[in-house]
C-alpha cells in the first residue's frame, strides 16, 4: 500500500512536501514515481526515483524545481516542490513498481503495479 501525504493550499512561489509511504512491502528494490493529474487534463509523469541507485528521473515542468528523495529507513519517498506555479495544480499521485524501471515510467503509468490514492495540490492566491 502507498499513501501519500502533504498536499495542500500554497500561493505562487511557495513550496510544499509531498510524502509517499509504502507498508506492506519495502521500497529499496523498487522504482518510485510521482504523477499529477490537473483539472480537466491527462495524468503526466512529474518525476521518478530507483530506490536500488538513486537515479531519478524529471519531467521537464519539474527540472529545477522539484527534488524527488526517498528515505529507505523509513521506507518513504518525497517530493520537494519549490517555486510552485498555478500550473502546478492537481491529485499527486505515486505509483511503485518492481519490474518498469524509470525511464519507461512516463509513458507505460498504466502498467506499474501498486499506486497511492492521491494528494491534492492547489497553487492560488
């Protein structure tokens, strides 16, 4: 099970934590990502981590501004979300998978195995 956490109200320019927390499972094998889905758009892949090696992955919205960590101790994976933009709003969602590696996670989303139920992010003033 993944249960994200964090989401929330924040102006433009601010920031906000997401956090993904496995149970049932530990993630140190596993390639971890982040997706959103914004009102009335697809869902699109924001970024992803191999908990094996720390590689990660980043849409090109998310490069240098997001950072995408995982803490294997606690067998949770976090977003920072810097410099946030309207834009930005949307259900975040993490999604775990032991087999699709993250350079395939942007474009084959519907086949990873276990997925959070969301977090919702507002970026308004």
């Amino acid at each position: 099970q993944l249960v994200e956490s964090g989401g929330g109200l924040v102006q433009p320019g601010g920031s906000l934590r997401l956090s993904c927390a496995a149970s049932g499972f530990t993630l140190d094998r596993y390639a971890i990502g982040w997706f959103r889905q914004g009102p009335g758009k697809e869902r699109e892949g924001v970024s992803c981590i191999s908990s094996s090696d720390n590689t990660t992955t980043y849409a090109g919205s998310a490069k240098g501004r997001f950072t995408i960590s995982v803490d294997n101790a606690k067998n949770t994976v976090y977003l920072q979300m810097n410099s946030l933009k309207p834009e930005d709003t949307g259900v975040y969602s993490c999604a775990a998978d032991l087999i699709i590696e993250c350079e395939y996670y942007f474009t084959d989303y519907m086949y990873l195995e276990l997925w959070g139920q969301g977090t919702p992010v507002t970026v308004s003033s």
